[in-house]
RNA sequence: GGGAGAUUAGCUCAGUUGGUUCAGAGCACCUGCCUUACAAGCAGGGGGUCACUGGUUCGAGUCCAGUAUUUCCCACCA
C-alpha cells in the first residue's frame, strides 16, 4: 500500500543508506570512459550553504547522469585544510579555553588544531550526503593528508629546482589579525567612508607651513618625506626644503616627484615608505628611510615613538586630536576611499614590506592561456574567458608563504644565508653537507612559515588520484571531465589549477568548466551571516526535502547569472514531488483487466507520449550539453506535469470503479519509468523510490542504474494531430465555463465537412480522445454550414459545439469579432509581404512558402470567422 | 581610469543561424471548481511599443552606432 503523502526524509535517508552500501558511487578504473569530476573542497571550517548546495547539486546531476549514460562515473569528494580561516577558528577555541596561541609551541598548536579538524572537519561532507550527492566516499581526499602533503612538497622543490620559485623582499598585504601575509587575490577591496586630514607641516627654519591630505594620519611618525610634483608653481620654491614632523619633531626633506597629482588634495603628498605600496616606490627612487611604525599586530611599533602598543585605529583619532591641539589640523574632510581587507579575517590590510616566498607566475602562464583562448579548456558562459585572458595577461607572481602553522611548511631550509631546498630534512642535510661540511645537524633550520592553502588546491586534480607519486589512476581519470564552481575563485583556484595542469602533466584539468553564480536573496543582496538572509539548508532539506530543494535550485539558475532564491522555488520543488507521488498512487491503483487490449485511445495516448519523451530526450541532450541545466529541469517539469499528468494520465484513466487494460497499464509503467530515469539525476531520492514502487524489479535493477534516456526519432505529424485534439478540447472546456456548462454533462460537437476534418476524424483514436477529456457524446462531420451552437476554429477547422441552451452571442459576437480583426490585420500583413517584389525574390524560396502556407490558413480563417459572424446575424 | 555584461509580462528569466502563428516559460494575478491521484490540486483566462534614438535589411527582440540606466571584474590619488 503507497502512503498517501510521501514522506522525504524516511526515502531519502532509506535510498541513500542502500545506494552507499551498494557501493554504487565507488568507482574503479576500467574499460568504460571515465567521467571524473573533482569536488571545489570546501573548508573543513565549513557548514554547508546555499552555494555549495547549488554547486554540489549539479555536479551530482552531472555525475549521475554521466553514470546513467554508462560512463564510469567519479566524483571525488575532499575538504580543503584552509589554512588561514582554520587556524583562526583553532585560535578562538584555545582563547575560550584560556590559552594563548603564542603560549604553545608549533607542535602543541598543531596537536589542537588536528584534533579540531578531526572533531568538525567531516560535517560538511555528512551534509553533502543529505543533499544526495553521489560522491565516492572511499576517495575522501583531505589537502593536508599524506598523499596531498606530497605533492605539495614535491611540487615546491621542483618549482625551485626550476628556478621558478624565489624569495624576495617586498611590500606585500599583511594581515594584522591573522598575523600573516596574503596574496592579492586574498584581499577584498571597498569603499569606505572615512576622513581626509589636512595636516600642516612646518617648513624648518622658516614660519612657513606646507599642508598635505591624508587618511591615515596614525603613519605620520613614519614619514620619511614630503613630495611634490616638480612642475607645481606653488612648490618649486620649496626644493632642497626640509619640513618637521609634526609632533614627532623629525626634520625631513621636501622631494620632487611626478607621481604627485597637482588636483588631488593640496598636491603635497606625505611619503610613508614603509606603509604604503607607492610611497614605497618613491623612497627607492629618493632613496628614503623606511620606518616601521607597526608592530604585526597593527599596533604602533616602538619606532613610532608614540603610544606604543596601541592599536593603529584608536591611535590615528588620538593623534588626529594631538595634531590638531598643536594646531597642525587645517581640516577634516569626510572622504570615500577603497579600503582593502582580508577575504578570511576582514582586517583592515597594512601594507608591509616583508621577505616572502614567490611563485614566478609569468613562466607558468603561457599555456594556460593558450588551452582557454583556443577552447582547449571549455569555460561557461563563455565571458568568463575575457575576464581569465586580463588576469593571465597581467599576472602578478604569487606569493605563496603565510606566517601560520595550520598548513604545509616550506621545504626550505637555512644554514647562514644559504638555503637549501628539499623534501625532506635529511635530504637538505646532505645538501647543506656538501656546502657546509661542518655543518651541525641543530644548526640546519627550517623555514617557519607554511604555504597559501591555494598551493595545495591548485594541485588538487592530479592530487585526488595521488598523480604525483603513483600515475596509475590519474591516466584513467585526468583531464577530468569538468570543474563546477563559482567565479569568484577564478584566479584563486581555477586559473592555477590550469597552469598547474600544463605545468605537471603539460595537459589540462579538466575539459569543461562551469561557473556557477552567487546565490542572493530575492533583493539581489549577497547571503550573509550579519544580514541573517541566508535559509538553513538543512532546515529546507528538512522541510522540502533534498529532491525538492535540488529542483528548487536548480529550476532557475542561469549558467553563471545570479541565482536569487527565493523560498518560494523549494516549495515548488516539493510541490513536484508530490504531484509525482500522486501520479504514481493513481497509477498503482489501477486494477487490471488481464483479458483486455488497448483501445484506440489509449494507443494513441500512449505513441504520443512516447514519441513526445523522444523528442524530449533530444531537447534534455541539448541542453545538457550547452550546461543550460535548469532549461533542461523546466522542460522535464513541464512534460511531467503538462503532457504526463494533465494529459496523458487523463487520457487513459479508467472511468471510476472500471478496471485498466493490461497493455495501458504496462505502458504507462513504461512511459512512468522512462520519465524517472529522465528525472533521476536532479531528484534521485523520489525517482528510486518510485521506480520501485511501479512495479517489482529484480535484485540490484535500480533507478540510479538504469540507462538514461537518449533522443529517439519521434513522429512529428502524430505530434500534431494530438496537439490539436488537445486543441479542440481545450477550446470546448473554455466553450463549458464561459456558459457555466457542467462538466457531467455530456455534449455533441460537430466539424463542419472538409478534407482535412475528414482526416482528422478518422485519424485512429482521435475522437476517443475528445470524447474522453472533453466529455462528448459525439464528434461527428457535418456539411450544414448554419448548424447552430457555440463555434470556435481549431487549427483551420471549424468546430461547433451543439448546444442544449441558448447561449450569450453578445459577448461571442464580440470575441468573434476581435478575432476576425486580428486574422484580417494579419492576412493583410503577409499579402503585404508577397506583394513586395524584393521580398519575394530577396528571400529563401522555403520562406516564400512559408508565407503562402500562412495567407492560405489565415484566408480560411477569416472565411470561417466571417461566415461564423453571419450566422451570428451580426455581419 | 580600463574592461566585460545586462536592460523582454508584476517578479525571475528563455528567446540559438535576422523570417512576423515568435513575443515565450515558471511564479504571481483573475474566474470557476473540494470532479475518489493530487487544494502542495483541477479547468479556463488576462498581462509586454522587447530601455531609448537612429541605421542596415524585403523583413530587427535578434545585426550596427549612439544615449540612458544598471551589474560585475581589474587597477587605483594620498
């Protein structure tokens, strides 16, 4: 017995239970193709949300479909070890419990941070299989396990063997808060409201005052200079000046530069070396001091002189009051300006100048632009290639180091200012050894820092399948078939994950990519914590079910547009799964008639149907291949609810306490099966329970198995006739409620005599139809052109209902009329056309045709509109 | 400052190579229905000068130019 309401959690978690046991996921290499797609790891941080829902979503329709189409399909699932947003939640933890990071030593963080990650750091994965992803498990990579280390390291010593790797001393983008470097894909720029000061300077041996603009008064201390720009009237005087500090009292030189813009400001511009990328720039070429007025922390350092310790913010209101005290403060102005902070941590940048690891970006790029310009890498849409070309085009090096211990620690070791880069200690040791014979082992040291956590990411498709240490797997699997993710995270990952590619398998990572786009609320806002916009997706899971939030996603998310969600999409998802359920419980209530055949009917119901899926097939295949998934999810939706259930389902119902024919039945199972296999890869959990539920299958003959529906040769013309039988009963249901006509009772309807009429009536099955949806007791052919009834054309047929009681002919006149005024607008227009000497000659014969095709029907129907209006005594 | 998009129904979006029966879908809306699969439903229906202006063409939602509005990316002037 089938419940009368489907339950989702019970099947869901029942299907997936059996799915894994079955080990229907795990994949092996054999001799099937391969369809491999790697999972974006999310942070092991994590908690599943809304993009990674959708993202996950459709890599699992991808992967099932893949499967179901016979390929030897792998997902490999993994989490990324997120070097910088881990460590800072390891952190806090220790900070709840009341000990200080800088208490414990590296080995003791580490020891809590493992722990931590072994006690969270799965919860995103057990949530991906409430969504119903089809991973295999078995494969769960994490980027800081054994194999992933490896080639992290082993990929870090060839890159310097290369002499692709360096160290260097630069201004980079520190983090106050994490107490680290990051790369600039790291930092995220705004604008900010902030103020702009205008600090007086007094020129030293003088009463003058020179007044630069700043926002960030709290580097003054740090001031090494004050520029100009040399061509500027009101300052050429002042050359070879110097000006005092205020409050700090340091005498500094006054320098011309043409980096000065004369608009901006008061055109005099205060030269912080140390804190800033462009006054850095100008100190090398005057040759400046460079004063580090900060410690790590972003607190004022003791060469500051002042209010040592004290955060940089609070300092910079304090000093802006000290300065204007001494009367040094012009004005403040309220100001707008691009305030950089770090992707993880949010913290106001500082730009510091620090000693750093590099990637040499440019001897890696070559390739990976080629493979996207020529297609080689397929990209979704196919703008996102601009936006790729600009970067690679551009490319910074990268660099690599953070001062963190959550993560892989450099390979590199030093002995004096010597380094020595290898995989292991022991093999830096004989290396320093050859050098440094006397070298002791304690002497040997290595690096402190560990890499960006991208530098183990963007080795991630050849590391899943260990391509680094053992290449059996990773010539089965790689290239794998295609990336889905966000394109957010093109430099950060997919970008590098192509070079990477070109640069250790001088081949490609993936043969597609597909870039998903944000998910935002209905306004169009970003889902964030602080704006509390973002559902619970466990919560939906719970309310709507997997099946339901997967078709809610996937129903309306352009390929890379922004997918606005709205509650509203989930609710129709699960309203679909219970639109199936029911389908199936009409079905399966069916009793059979063992000794009955199909009538004409139900036949053609059921070839039109099964030529319609056909074509559907073909559109899905289509579609499914320009990535335009939820075209191919509304298309589905549509033949479900509309051709299957509205129609055919209706079609061949048996009347109420009348059994089914044996061969409808079976038939419909049929068409029912192929419809949840078409369906099974966007809701697995409803389309398995239901194909169990059709009928008995054997042992391991599950829906997830099954071969997936493939585009077949349909009969358009049948197509046709039954659209306008659906035609003709649509048009009598809208003739019963315009005249309150009961659906009980039954009518007589006429067509009035013509060849095609004749065709249509004997077409095998067709008045069956009619006479079934439109409840008719007849349908016949009539020659009595001024037959009374309610009149209405179906394709360029007229039909007549023959009705019991007068009806309203002032409002069908009226309609009538309208009608007849269109179809007159529209004959017009295309005589027009035919008329026109340079149309027909200028345009392809067929669409010549096409035209004389349609002022023939349009003709026809104007006749029959106009000899309809006369009956109607109205023309 | 440089670049890439977008603008079609109340909302979110399709609309492939220009062909007019090509103005579409879902949701929302209106009307009538608790008709033994389904009110999370059924049947029917009304909504659009395709941002604006010009151009190319026999023909433009579709191609070109300009304008307006807007989103995003990159760079960045303190």
């Amino acid at each position: 017995m089938i419940s009368s309401r489907y339950n989702p959690a019970e099947v869901e978690n029942k299907w997936y239970e059996y799915w894994t046991n079955q080990k229907y996921f795990h994949s092996e290499p054999d001799e099937r193709e391969a369809f491999s797609i790697v999972i974006p790891p999310p942070n092991v941080t994590g908690i599943l949300h809304m993009g990674h829902m959708l993202n996950n979503t459709i890599q699992d329709i991808l992967i099932r479909k893949a499967r179901m189409e016979g390929k030897n399909a792998c997902w490999v699932p993994g989490t990324d070890h997120a070097s910088i947003a881990t460590e800072a939640k390891v952190v806090q933890m220790l900070r709840e419990k009341g000990i200080k990071k800088g208490d414990l030593t590296r080995e003791q963080f580490l020891e809590y941070a493992w722990e931590w990650k072994e006690k969270y750091g799965g919860i995103i994965l057990e949530q991906l299989k409430k969504l119903g992803a089809s991973c295999d498990w078995d494969r769960t990579a994490f980027t800081m396990d054994k194999e992933r280390s490896s080639a992290v390291i082993k990929v870090f010593v060839d890159l310097y063997k290369k002499n692709k790797l360096y160290r260097g001393k630069r201004m980079i983008n520190w983090d106050p808060e994490a107490k680290t470097v990051l790369s600039n894909e790291e930092v995220l720029y705004s604008m900010e409201q902030s103020k702009l000061y205008h600090v007086k300077y007094q020129i030293a041996d003088t009463d003058e005052f020179l007044t630069i603009a700043t926002t960030r008064p709290e580097t003054i201390p740090g001031d090494s200079a004050v520029a100009v720009h040399p061509e500027d009237p009101r300052y050429t005087h002042l050359a070879g000046k110097k000006v005092i500090v205020p409050i700090i009292g340091r005498e500094i030189p006054i320098i011309m530069d043409e980096y000065v813009d004369m608009e901006f400001g008061t055109g005099a511009l205060k030269v912080t070396p140390a804190h800033d990328v462009n006054d850095y720039e100008i100190g090398l070429r005057h040759n400046l001091d460079i004063i580090d007025v900060f410690n790590e922390d972003g607190s004022m350092s003791t060469e500051a002189t002042i209010y040592l310790n004290e955060d940089r913010f609070i300092v910079r209101k304090k000093f802006a009051k000290d300065l204007d005290a001494a009367g040094h403060i012009l004005k403040i102005e309220d100001y707008q300006n691009n305030v950089g902070r770090s992707e993880r941590t949010n913290c106001v940048i500082e730009p510091r100048l620090s000693l750093q690891w590099y990637v040499d970006m440019k001897s890696l790029a070559g390739p990976a632009l080629d493979a996207v310009l020529k297609d080689e890498v397929e990209f979704f849409p196919k703008n996102q290639k601009n936006t790729y070309r600009y970067w690679m085009e551009n490319i910074k090096d990268w660099c690599i180091s953070r001062q963190l211990w959550w993560g892989h620690r450099i390979p590199a070791y030093y002995y004096n200012d010597e380094i020595f880069v290898a995989e292991t200690f022991e093999e830096a040791f004989e290396q320093a050894k050859l050098k440094f014979p006397d070298i002791a082992l304690e002497n040997l040291r290595q690096d402190e820092d560990v890499l960006d956590t991208w530098f183990s990411s963007w080795l991630w498709p050849i590391s899943v399948f260990d391509g680094f240490n053992d290449r059996k797997e990773l010539d089965y699997y790689y290239p794998t078939s295609v990336l889905v993710t966000g394109w957010d995270i093109i430099f950060l990952w997919v970008a590098r994950m192509i070079m990477a590619g070109y640069e250790w398998e001088e081949k490609r990572p993936f043969n597609q990519v597909y870039f998903t786009g944000m998910v935002r609320d209905k306004l169009r806002r970003k889902m964030s914590k602080s704006l509390g916009n973002s559902p619970d997706a466990l919560k939906l899971i719970d309310t709507y079910g997997a099946d339901g939030v997967r078709f809610g996603l996937m129903s309306c998310s352009p390929a890379g547009g922004d997918l606005l969600f709205d509650e509203k999409l989930v609710e129709q998802g699960r309203n679909f799964s219970n639109k199936i359920w029911n389908a199936l419980r009409l079905v399966d209530s069916w009793d059979v008639d063992h000794t009955g055949t199909a009538n004409a009917g139900n036949q053609l119901a059921y070839n039109w149907i099964s030529n319609k899926i056909n074509a559907l097939a073909g559109d899905i295949q289509k579609n499914f291949e320009e990535f335009r998934i939820s075209e191919a999810v509304m298309s589905i939706y549509s033949f479900v609810w509309n051709d299957f259930c509205s129609w055919y389902l209706e079609m061949v119902k048996p009347p109420f306490g009348e059994k089914i024919d044996i061969q409808t039945k079976e038939n419909s199972i049929d068409i029912f099966s192929r419809i949840t296999s078409l369906l099974h890869p966007i809701m697995p959990f409803i389309t398995e329970e239901v194909w169990h539920l059709l009928k008995h299958r054997s042992e391991g003959e599950d829906c997830m198995l099954s071969q997936y529906p493939q585009p077949a040769p349909f009969d358009s013309v049948l197509l046709d006739r039954v659209e306008q039988a659906k035609d003709i009963i649509t048009n009598i249901r809208d003739i019963r409620n315009k005249n309150s006509i009961k659906n009980a009772e039954a009518l007589d309807v006429v067509l009035l005599k013509s060849e095609r009429a004749n065709a249509l009536i004997s077409f095998e099955g067709w008045t069956e139809l009619c006479t079934k949806l439109a409840n008719l007791n007849t349908i016949t052919i009539t020659t009595d052109e001024n037959i009374a009834g309610a009149a209405f054309i179906s394709g360029t047929e007229k039909c007549i209902v023959l009705m019991q009681k007068e009806i309203d002919t002032e409002k069908v006149i009226e309609e009538k009329t309208r009608e007849l005024e269109y179809q007159i607008g529209f004959v017009k227009s295309v005589e027009a056309k035919l008329n026109n000497e340079r149309f027909v000659s200028g345009a392809p014969a067929t669409v010549v045709d096409k035209e004389k095709a349609k002022l023939a029907d349009g003709l026809e129907r104007v006749k029959i509109l106009e000899e309809e209006l006369k009956r109607l005594g109205n023309l």
